[in-house]
C-alpha cells in the first residue's frame, strides 16, 4: 500500500479579485487529505465503490494521466479531515495526495512542479475547464503561496502555470511566501458556516456585478492592493497591519456581494479576540478566518455561535508520502 497526504488551504487575501489578474495569497492548513492505494482484483474502486469518472473526476484524471487507462487495478481509501465543499481546498489536496500516491505507485519523480501541474489539470478536468492554480499549489507546496499574473519581487518565484480555459489561455505565475519565526506563535482559527455556497455562482455573481456596475472594478484593484501590503506585513510580523488588511478585505468583498449575514456575525464575534478576521474563499457560506494569538478565546467564542472550527498555525507541510513499498 503507498499512502499520501496534502492539506487544505486558507485564502487570506485576494479571493475574487484573483479571477481579474489581482494577486492572492494562501496558506496551508493544518488538516490533511490522506489517500491511501492498494493493488486489488477486478476493477479500480474508490472506497469500496466502482471508480466512476463522473463520481471522482479527479481521481480518474490523474489515474488516465499517470498510469493510463488500462492500468492493474488498485483500491483507493480516502480520509479527511477537511470540512467539505467548504472553501478549504478538499478536492485539490485529493488531488495532490492521489498525485503523489500515483506516482510512487509507479516509481516516477516526486517533483512538485510536477505534482502541482498535474494536479491543476485535474482540478480544472474537473471544473469545466476553470481552475485558478492557488489551491492545487498550496496543497503541494504547503506554506504560504502567493499566484499572481506577473511575476512579484516580494515573494519567490517558483513556477509559472498556464492552462487552456474555454476564454482562451490562462498564465499565473506561482510564489511561495518566506514567514518569520514569529508566526509559529500566531494561529489562524477558521470556522464553517456549515452554508454550502458554489463557487462558480458567486464567480458568477461577480461578473454580473462589474458588467452592472464597472465602478465596482475599483475594489478589486484595491483588493490587489491590500493583497500585496498583506504579504508584505505577514513577511515582516507586522500582524496588527496584517489583521487590519484582513478587516479590510472583508469590507471589500462585501462590497461585491459575497457575504452573507452568518460570516458576518462570525467574523464581528472573532475580531473581539484577534488582529482581524475575514471570510476566505468563494463567499456566501463557507468558512471565515481570524488571524490570532488567543486560538483557543477565538475558537471557543465561533464555537458559542454554532460555528465549526479548525484551529491552525500559518502554513503546514505540503505533499507528502506517508508510506511507499518497501522492497
Ligand atoms: O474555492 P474557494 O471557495 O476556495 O474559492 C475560490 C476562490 C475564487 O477566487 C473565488 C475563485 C478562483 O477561481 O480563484
């Protein structure tokens, strides 16, 4: 049996304004997708059931790419420990993990270039084509991961994506992010609203928003902005400003309609105990984050509000094997 794992992500800053050529800036989180494989009789089988691609798009993607379609036959297990289709990068960390878990499987690279292409083009297989390359290189790469679609000289350039989308060719180039020792100290608390939203209505939404109301093009670009000044903060442990640029972030994105009345209220209630807080991702439900050095204050006043909680540290370790054959 080979087992891999990867993490989900957090955007602290740039979500939807990243789909206009912004930057966005995510870190790894603290709760793992782990994929284990196993060489069975008969037919490839996810979690006991036939692997179906339209069940587990991902998966088959990745299993046509590396190993080919007629490949012997393996039993896939899936655990996690993310919330799902709640913002946290669920299918893009199974994607990295079963990337990994494939690749040792057939004694090929570890390279995470490599697993973070390959992932992509699962994920957005997977999307109709869509995809932004920021879940599928934070799963891999773990840290904090900064794409943008220029190349930016605060952060370390790693590899630049491009991908075939049905508007034409997409390029970001991908950063990850030196932290200071200081934020072992500091800890994101994210809670679910338990609201699932689709991200692809509220892109939408979005895009309805600025074809309505072209003025509304400026907070984007002073969501690029606050995006840059939040690297630039988070690189200096400069967390006060950091929490003010995420407070700010959140007024951004509610004025583009992508909040609602639920991470409102979680998001007042965690700023009492922490630098600033935010909803992270697509918006509409989901999750919210708070940056923190009281977790425990923060996790337990979400958790009064009937908020599920993940208390995490700022960056967790990307891809890995947690297991191969040993021969
Ligand atoms: O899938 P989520 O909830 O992590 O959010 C995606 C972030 C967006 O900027 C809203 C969409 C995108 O493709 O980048």
């Amino acid at each position: 049996m080979v087992t891999a794992s990867a993490p989900g992500k957090a955007i602290l800053f740039g979500e939807h304004a990243v789909v206009y050529g912004e930057p966005a800036v995510a870190v790894a989180i603290d709760a793992r997708v782990y994929i284990s494989v196993t060489p069975c009789e008969g037919i490839w089988k996810m979690d006991g059931y036939a692997l179906e691609s339209g069940r587990h798009p991902h998966v088959v993607s990745l299993r046509n790419a590396i190993l080919g379609e007629s490949s012997e036959p393996q039993a896939i297990q899936i655990r996690s420990e993310l919330f799902p289709a709640a913002g946290l990068g669920s299918s893009a960390a199974l994607s990295a993990a079963g990337c990994a878990a494939l690749l040792s499987l057939s004694n090929q690279d570890l390279d995470e270039e490599r697993i973070a292409t390959l992932s992509h083009l699962a994920e957005a297989n997977a999307q109709g084509g869509r995809a932004s390359p920021i879940d599928t290189s934070t799963s891999t790469l773990g840290g904090c991961v900064l794409v943008s679609n220029q190349k930016e000289s605060f952060a370390n350039w790693r590899y630049s994506r491009t991908l075939e989308t049905p508007e034409g060719e997409r390029m970001w180039e991908v950063h990850s992010v030196d932290l200071p020792p200081s934020a072992s100290d500091i800890w994101l608390v994210v809670g679910y609203t338990g609201i699932h939203a689709s991200t692809a209505d509220l892109v939408q939404k979005v895009a309805d928003l600025l074809a309505n109301s072209p003025n509304k093009m400026e907070s984007i670009s002073r969501m690029g902005d606050v995006a840059r000044a939040g690297v630039a903060a988070l690189s200096q442990g400069d967390y006060v400003e950091v929490g003010k640029l995420m407070d700010e972030a959140h007024d951004l994105l509610s004025s583009i309609g992508v909040s609602c009345s639920e991470l409102d209220d979680m998001v007042t209630v965690a700023r009492r105990t922490s630098f600033g807080a935010k909803l992270t991702g697509a918006g509409g439900g989901g999750c919210m984050l708070a940056l923190t050095d009281k977790p425990e204050e923060t996790a337990a006043a979400l958790e009064m509000r009937g908020g599920r909680v993940i208390v995490t540290p700022l960056g967790a370790s990307g891809v890995v094997m947690e297991n191969s054959y040993e021969n």
